[in-house]
C-alpha cells in the first residue's frame, strides 16, 4: 500500500479529498515552485492556454488548427499514429478522434467534447476574449467554460494515461468536434463523424457537456448529470396586410395583429410534463428549498398537481425550475414595417421553442396556432428538430459518479438534470450511444456567463475538474495499474 493511500484509509470520505490533495502538494516531486502547480496541473494549463488562444468561433474560426495542435500534443506524449485521427471534411472545420487502447474486455468508453466557440466582441469584455487571462481566482476567456475545458482535460489525462503505463479494461476514445455551436447544422461535426466513422467514435456510453457542480455562496450543492435535452425548434409568425398610408390608418394593422398575438402567448404555460429525469431533479432539489418552494415540487410531483404551484407568481418564477416543468415558447427576435408613413405590409416575429423529450413538434405547432388565435398569423416551422430519446439513469455510471462525488464535493447531491438547452449528445444518443452530459466544473450557480459577457471559470475548479475527470474516466473503465 503506497503513502497516499495509507493516509487516505485513515480518514472519512467527507474529508479525505481535501487532505489527498494537500498530501500531492506536499510530497509531489513535480510541483513547479513558481506557479504552486504539480507537472500534470501544469500540462493542462498549457493544453488549455493553447485551445482558448486558437480562434475556433464556429463561423469565422479555424477548428482545424485546434484539432492538429491536440494532436501534435498526442504524438508528442508517444500516441502513435494510427490512434490518432484528424478528420478535416471542409476548409477551417477540423474533428479529432484519438484513442487510449485497454484490454478490451469491454466495449469502448467515449469522452466528447466541441471545439468550437460563439461569437465575442472585445468592446463588450473587460479583456481580450481570445487570450487566457488569469485575474482575481478566475481563468476569463471564450470557451474557458464552453467547451475547452472537457476538451483540454480530456486530452490532458489522455496524456497521463499513457504516462503512467495505464492499461483499462476498455478503450477509451476522445473527440473533439466541430460546430456544435450551431447543433452541426452543415453536417462537419458529429453528424459527419457518425455517418463516415462511426467505427472511430461506438462505444458503450458517452460522456459530454451538460452537467456541473453548482455552487452558492461558495458551497458545492448539487453536481448534475445531464441524461436528457429539450428539443430546440423555431417558428416564424408572419402577419401579411395591404398596407397602405399612415395618415389614413384603419385598425386592420399587421403589428397590431402580430403584437396581440404575442401578448397571448406570453400569458400562456404548456402543461405540465415531467419524465424520469426531471421527477429525480425536483425531488432531490426540494431539500435545498424553503417550505413554499419544496411544497410546489412536491405538488407537482404528485398525482394530483395544484395547478397554482407551477404558476408565474410561484414555481415559475424561477426561470430554470419553470425550463423543467413543460415545454416552453418565447418570442425572440421581431420585424415589421417599410416606411414611417406607411402602414405595414408585413410583421414577424421567431418563437424558439424548448420542446420537452417524447413531445411532438406537430402538436406544439398546433398550439401555438391555438393560443395565438388570430387567422391572419401564419405560423411556419424553420427547420427539422433533433429528437432524442432520454439517457437511461444507469446504476454504475450513476454509482460511480456518487462514489466520487461524496469525496469530492461531500455536500453536494448527485442531480440528474434535463437541459432546456441542446447539444450534440442529441445526435449520440440517436445512435445508439446513451450520453451523460458530466464535467466535474463547479461554478456559481446565480453567476452563469456560458456565451455572455466575461466568460470565466474559477481557477480552483479548473484544476479540480480536471483531477475529477481524470479519476471519474479510470473508475468507468477499470483495469490498471
């Protein structure tokens, strides 16, 4: 039995992560003195500086370059080329699937995660979005959070795998796609690398984006495990009239129309629908909640729903807990008109839905025509939507995550979750490979700046995280040393 585990066999699991850790800093002979950082924290600051400074904004960017320059890194560490593939299927647009061989005892284990980024303005951001800026216990940058933290960490501890001569009982694979910042809405991405190698990329489960640690008042509450997503589908309103001069106005006016109609549905909820996930999500949050707050979860988890406990003016004034409760509708973008003078021959608007999973499209459009009552509304679906079927809660994902979890974070609670967002573990699970959007990030749970202003990720998540991934992935896939 080595040092470290002796130490660790004498303490509770609540406090053993903390007193592991501060033993690694003590005795670990590759700490660098200037930084305080050991030469595996070191590595995945440098892989993470790397990704963050390559420009891979999903338009204008150059994923290629960030896939290549991993690469580089895998071939460096000794990975040799024919586990390493980079998959380049349009100019700029690059995926990189590279793979750890185990026994094979058991089918593969696959860790997913984008390369791409949204958009950032340097006049909206207090510094430069395309460089890592390390400032006040934060790392700030795009994608510091979305997504380059999984893709550095997995590729850091890819590395440290094969250092360490670690030999699991399944393989374990890592991709890093392109454009799932746009769901891969030109097919380069996930869809691509599931159409022409799916060989490269089966594997038993997946984990991805979608899950983290949440944190209040600098407390770990809940670490989240994403098994489903709504389905993200848009509708476009269109309201066509004669138009003619605004000095002689009649009430048949196309925005007047249009804003009625809007004004409907704002003032409307879809009913209730919960699933497995979500029934999990609201019996475990209730814990944290006053006694108002958990009696309307509880209602709702109930045979009999108050109907007043998932209103506007209770449960659903919380804008996440109201995203679990059903589907949801918003007006998001708005036009009309073509002169001052002139009365509108045309006003539209885009409704992006949030579809609850098993709900079909067909019969939210058909209520979105009901509750905007109003003929002269067009209603026209954009797009196809990507519909998935949930993630099942598996006992030895789920219990080896709880296992770490309590050593970890011993506070916190395990939540399964359902994302009112979307990623690419839609078009996985399609597939036939169950997905788990899980990152071991923690960050403050009333503080999110995913695609927003100032993106950052405190510094001591980051490395946590990291270390979190890397023992979480070794438990998923046995064998040893």
């Amino acid at each position: 039995m080595s040092g470290a585990m002796a130490f660790g066999s004498l303490v509770s699991p609540k406090n053993r992560w903390g007193r592991l850790l501060a033993l690694v800093f003590l005795i670990s002979p590759g700490l660098a003195a200037a930084e305080g950082l050991s030469a595996q924290q070191q590595l995945a600051f440098d892989i993470y500086k790397e990704l963050i400074e390559i420009n891979t904004v999903t338009a204008t960017g150059d994923t290629a370059r960030a896939a290549e320059a991993m690469a580089a890194r895998l071939r460096s560490a000794g990975f040799a080329e024919a586990d390493i593939h980079v998959l380049s299927p349009a100019p700029r647009k690059g995926n990189l699937v590279a793979r750890l061989r185990g026994t094979g005892a058991r089918k593969p284990i696959l860790l997913l995660a984008h390369l791409d980024v949204v958009p950032a303005n340097r006049e909206d951001w207090s510094v430069d979005p395309f460089k890592l800026t390390e400032q006040d216990g934060y790392f700030y940058a795009r994608g510091s959070i979305d997504d380059k933290f999984m893709a550095a960490a997995f590729i850091t501890n890819l590395i440290r795998y094969r250092q360490e001569g670690y030999k699991p009982d399944r393989d374990i694979i890592v991709a890093l796609e392109t454009d799932e910042e746009t769901l891969d809405r030109d097919g380069v991405g996930i869809q691509w690398l599931l159409r022409n190698h799916r060989d490269l990329i089966d594997a038993e489960f997946a984990l991805n984006e979608g899950g983290s640690v949440g944190l209040k008042d600098g407390k770990a509450i809940r670490n989240s495990v994403q098994t489903t997503e709504k389905v993200s589908l848009t509708y476009r309103l269109d309201v066509r009239n004669k138009g003619g001069h605004s000095s002689v106005p009649t009430r048949d006016n196309a925005i007047y129309h249009l804003a009625e109609g809007l004004v409907r549905l704002s003032k409307f909820s879809f009913p209730l629908k919960l699933n497995e996930t979500t029934r999990v999500y609201f019996e475990r949050m209730a814990q944290f909640e006053g006694e108002g707050t958990a009696g309307d979860m509880r209602s709702v988890l109930s045979d009999k729903p108050d109907p007043a406990a998932m209103s506007f003016v209770r449960l659903a004034t919380n804008p996440v807990y109201n995203a679990q409760l059903h589907t949801t509708c918003v007006a998001t973008m708005l036009e009309g008109g073509h002169a001052y003078n002139a009365l509108p021959q045309l006003a539209s608007a885009a409704v992006n839905c949030r579809i609850m999973p098993g709900e079909p499209p067909e019969e939210v459009k058909a209520t979105l025509e009901r509750v905007l009552a109003d003929d002269q509304i067009t209603v026209t679906q954009l797009g196809q939507p990507v519909l998935s079927a949930p993630s099942a809660l598996h006992a030895e994902i789920m219990g080896s995550i709880g296992k770490l979890s309590s050593e970890f974070w011993p506070d916190a609670i395990v939540l399964p979750a359902m994302s009112s967002g979307a990623t690419d573990g839609s078009y996985l699970r399609n597939a036939g490979i169950p997905t788990y959007g899980h990152s071991g990030l923690a960050s403050d749970i009333n503080d999110i700046r995913v695609h927003g202003k100032d993106e950052r990720v405190l510094v001591k998540s980051f490395y946590e995280g990291e270390e979190y991934l890397y023992r979480l992935v070794k438990m998923l896939s046995g064998g040893g040393p």
